[in-house]
C-alpha cells in the first residue's frame, strides 16, 4: 500500500550552523528524516506560543 502524501509546500531559508549540526545529528541518531524533525520542532514551538498567549 503506498504512503499518504502529506500536503505540503516546498520552503528554502538559512539556519544557524549549530542548529543545523543538532538537526543533522538527530537525523543520524534516530533515522528520522530532517523534514519531520523540523515539522516538529516547529509544531511544539507553535503550541507553546499558543498556550503562552492564553494564558
């Protein structure tokens, strides 16, 4: 069966090299694509900000 397409749109932007290293060593750590460990990083960033604003 193949995979659900997630939709998605195609982003370019620099990051600082530390947190480029951390991405990278995560990736060979856990096998976790850098797409996915960016995804959520960001989603936790998000609900932080939301939950900080309601309160």
């Amino acid at each position: 069966m193949a995979r659900k397409i997630k939709d998605s749109v195609p982003m370019a932007f620099r990051l600082r090299s530390d947190l480029a290293k951390k991405i990278d060593a995560l990736n060979e750590k856990t096998g976790l694509p850098k797409t996915v460990i960016v995804e959520k990083a960001l989603e936790k960033y998000f609900e932080n900000l939301e939950g900080e604003n309601h309160e």
